[in-house]
C-alpha cells in the first residue's frame, strides 16, 4: 500500500465520520421538532423521514427551510440552535464529499 492509498483511506474515514454526524444531528433535530414545532414536523414528513416512504418532496423542504435560513424566526432558541448546527454540519459533509470525490483523481495522477 503506498501513500496514496493511505491518504485516500484517513480522508475518506473522516468523511463518513462527519457524515454519520450530519445524519444523526438530523435524527436530534426531528426528534425536537416533534415536541416544538409539532406542524412543521408533519410538514417535514418527520415520521417517515428515514424509512423508505418517506416523500422527497417534503424532506426538501426541511432543507429550503435550514438553507433559507427561516429557521432564524423561531420562537425557541434551542431549535434555532440545533437548526444551525445541522446546517454548518452538513455544509462541512458536503465539503468533504465534494474533495473526496476530486481527491481520486489527483492521487491517481500524482501517483504518490
């Protein structure tokens, strides 16, 4: 195994790492969401979020809700708080994704 490999290896570790974080900082939120917000829960689908039926359509709109940052005019600061925490979290993951996936390239170009 050479260098690359090993780098390719630790990065990619420290990618699933902090994805497994966004997902479950997700779980926390929606777990919350059902005793603060009660209809935006069941705007959100947050039933079902994870499970096989849940809709696309409504799990994208907890995401324009966190992105557009609506979440900012919430009466509760501790659901404000976990909202931006979950969105600097997956703001990192996507990151990480994102150079993980041009990291491929340039280690089998640079062939370290």
């Amino acid at each position: 195994m050479n260098n690359s490999d090993l780098i390719f290896i630790a990065f990619s570790i420290i990618t699933l790492i902090n994805v497994a974080r966004a997902v479950s900082s997700l779980r926390c939120l929606l777990y919350r969401m059902k005793d603060i917000d009660p209809l935006l829960y069941q705007r959100v689908n947050g039933r079902v979020f994870f499970n096989t039926e849940g809709n696309y359509s409504k799990q994208m709109q907890l995401f324009h809700y966190i992105r557009r940052n609506e979440h900012l005019h919430h009466f509760d600061e501790y659901f404000i708080y976990r909202c931006n925490k979950v969105k600097k979290i997956f703001t990192l993951a996507s990151y990480l994704v994102a150079a993980n996936i041009l990291l491929i390239p340039a280690l089998m170009y640079l062939d370290l």
